[in-house]
C-alpha cells in the first residue's frame, strides 16, 4: 500500500483521521516495512510541502487485523489533549464485527474479567478476583444474519486488549476469521495477499469524540471494506 492509496477519512485542523485497511500494522513495523504511521506522514509531507521530518501524535491504535477509523493528530499538544480523552473513555468507539455463530440474544451487554497470558499476544476471560485480571464490558446488538453468520454493532464500555474478540468468541461465537480465538472460517478481508494475513471481520467502524481546539463534538466514521461483501452483508 502507498499513500496515495489511503483513504482519508477527516481533515479538520490538527485532526486527521484514515480508514486503516485490515492486516496493515498500526504503527512500530519491521525495518522496511511501512505501517499506517509511516504512510500518513508520508501522505502529510507531500500534500503540505513539509522539510524535513513530520510530527504525528498518535493518540489510539487498532490491532493489525482489524480495519476503520482511526484519528492523528498534527501536533503534539492536540495529541496529548486526544489521548486524554481516550485514556478517561470519553471517546464513543462502535464497531462491526461479523460472528461466526449468533449471539443467545438480540442484544445485550457483555461484562467479564480478561488476563493477559504473559509472553504471549492473547487473553483469556477468567474470574472476578484473579490477580491482575480487568473488567471488560461492552453493549451490542444484532444488525443482520445472513448465510449463518450474524452482523453485531458493538459499542465499548471499556478499551481492553482483544476485548470484542475474546467476549464474543469465549460465548461459541467468534470472529469470522478469528483463529486465534476459535474461528473455524478465514477472511481475507483486504485489498492484498500480504494485508489479508491474519485478517478478522472486525471493523471499528466511528469514533465521536471532541475537537481538541473548538471542543465541539465530532464523529467520524469508516465505511465496511468493500471485501464485506463476501460475507453478504451490505456496505454502508
């Protein structure tokens, strides 16, 4: 992927938002390989003329097989003011995310302890009181079933690594493509053979939060990859 390629989402101010695609590294990628960090500031050099190198706070990120929003900021005292926000959960995130079996219920909320497992890059849900385990809790709801998989929106309660992923999956009903947790189907979900490993139909899909200049409200949204399609699910 190039630049040119990304999908700029929000250019208002210090605030730049993209469309990450699925199995593109957020940001810290091997020497020679270049993340979604890496292109916005190579999108920002060239569009503004800029000398020398680019500032770009980055105030979340999304893991590496999951696609949508996700917000820049060009300079260090924006960052640090959208970081808050994120760190004090002020920021509204809903997603999307293709199950492989439906949930018991339309809708509902999911509340549960996840541990991290030392020297690994995975959780598992555990009990109420295991040491150094941390609540995660999200809101969902059933937007579509089609072909036997189910369309949820997702909001989160909390930001806890793999949250949607191992919620769902610990109840019999992973992410399409989600092996890691237990998903019997692959997705390719992205626009390459080298973007579509370890790619999972899970899509952040907007982010409302506030401008960190005007401070009035703004939400930002990613439209599904059109590789959803393949799912049977309708691109909005």
């Amino acid at each position: 992927m190039t630049a040119d390629e990304l999908e700029i989402l929000c250019e208002d101010g210090p605030v730049i938002a993209v469309n990450k695609p699925a199995g593109l590294i957020s940001q810290g990628a091997p020497q020679g390989v270049s993340g979604l960090v890496d292109l916005v500031k190579e999108y920002l050099k060239h569009k503004y003329s800029k000398p020398g190198r680019v500032y770009l706070g980055v105030p979340h990120r999304l893991d590496r097989p999951v696609s949508g929003v996700m917000v820049f900021s060009r300079n260090s005292k924006c960052a640090q003011r959208l970081a808050e926000q994120f760190a004090e959960r002020s920021v509204r995130k809903i997603y999307r995310a293709a199950l492989e079996r439906p949930p018991e219920s339309d809708s509902g909320t999911l509340t549960d302890w996840i541990y991290r497992i030392p020297d690994q890059p995975r959780v598992k849900t555990v009990l109420e009181g295991t040491p150094d385990a941390k609540q995660a809790v999200l809101d969902y709801r059933v937007l579509a079933r089609v072909k036997g998989r189910t369309l949820v929106e997702v909001e989160l309660k909390t930001g806890r690594m793999h949250q949607i992923r191992v919620q769902f999956a610990s109840r019999g009903c992973p992410i399409v493509g989600d092996e890691q947790y237990g998903a019997a189907s692959q997705f390719a979900g992205a626009s390459s053979l080298d973007q579509a490993r370890g790619a999972i139909a899970l899509h952040a899909h907007s982010l409302t939060l506030l401008h960190p200049i005007r401070y009035d409200e703004l939400t930002i949204t990613a439209p599904l990859p059109a590789t959803w399609r393949e799912l049977g699910f309708e691109i909005d």
